[in-house]
C-alpha cells in the first residue's frame, strides 16, 4: 500500500513539474515572436516636420504642395506656410480645400514603428524615418484621429477603395525598414491583397 501511496505521489509530482515547465516555456517563445521595446514611446523622439533643404518649408507643406490638385495659396509672400489648395482624402474620398482641414498620416505610424523594431533607432533613423514621403500621405483630420497608431488588423480607411493600394504601401515601408509584422497583420495583408484583384 505504501509503495502505491509513494508511486501515485510520484506521478503527480511530475504531472505538476511537466505544467510547470510548460508554463515557462510560453512566456519565452512569444517574446522571440514579438519581442517587447526596451524603452517607452515617445513622439519627440521623432523629430518632424523638418525642413531639409532649408527653403522654409518643412515636411507637412512639402506634401501639401505636392499633393494638391491646384495650385497652393499661402499664408502670405514668403510662401513658407499653405493656406488652401484642393486635397482628395484617399481614406474617405473627401475633398478638402482648407490645409487646416486636413493632416500628414503616417502610413505606418510612429508608435507601431517604436513598438515593431524602431524603438532600437537612432534619432537620425528616426528623422529619416517620419518624414520619408513614401510613408505619407494627406488625408482629413477626422480619419487620421480615427487612425491614431493602429495597425491594419485594427483600423482600416473607411473608403474600401484605398484598402488595395493601403496594403502595398504599409508592407512596402515595414519591409524597407525592416520593421517586424504580427501574425495579425500578415493576414490583414493578405486580405488587403485580394481587394487588388
């Protein structure tokens, strides 16, 4: 009887220890797969808007500029700051005609950079990183705020006929700066790859 007491202790003491092994084990596999940012977000850590080629006109006006439909007004002759012009909002198919109205999105944002593999950049990367024009794009206040750091899996423009050309251009920019997908989003992609068809 004692043997079989001392045998049955036995098999659940190694029952319990196999749980408990298991149990570590998890914590340590998912942390390869996404792993944590060693330093919390900050958006200062990003400079932007910058004007690199030192004519006034930084990032954000750059884009509107470029973007416009018509020829840009500007908030008066040294022609640093835009004040009207005609912007298609790709997210909701909105036109806007007031720069007010309207903000420069990230594509992929800065919080869901920091949190992918960006936390690891320097400011320089950082700089580079914010105001790339391949990863912005002029969209209305609403949306962007609607937005807010959200990866596609979470938050996607309310306008279906973006959602094509949404995919290509965040794959494209986490794959330039190697920035590391979830499995969430990787599906997100997938879907967002048969609107293309």
């Amino acid at each position: 009887m004692k043997i079989y007491l001392l045998q049955l202790l036995v098999a659940i003491l190694v029952t319990l220890s196999g749980c408990a092994v298991e149990k570590r084990v998890t914590p340590q596999q998912e942390s390869i797969a996404a792993p944590a940012p060693v330093s919390s977000y900050n958006r200062k850590d990003w400079p932007h808007w910058i004007d690199a080629d030192g004519d006034c006109q930084n990032t954000r006006q750059e884009m509107l500029i470029a973007s416009s439909r018509v020829p840009v007004k500007f908030k008066d002759s040294r022609h640093c700051t835009v004040v009207s012009g005609e912007w298609f909002g790709v997210y909701t198919g909105k036109t806007f005609s007031k720069a007010s109205n309207v903000d420069i999105d990230h594509i992929v944002p800065l919080a869901h950079a920091h949190r992918h593999g960006a936390d690891k950049w320097t400011r320089d990367q950082r700089r580079t990183f914010a105001n790339d024009f391949e990863n912005l794009v002029v969209v209305d206040d609403a949306a962007n705020q609607s937005k807010s750091d959200q990866a596609p899996h979470e938050w996607l423009p309310p306008r279906k006929e973006y959602w094509c050309e949404y995919g290509k251009r965040w794959s494209h920019i986490k794959e330039k700066y190697r920035l590391w997908f979830s499995s969430r989003e990787r599906e997100t992609m997938g879907m967002l790859a048969e609107t293309c068809r």
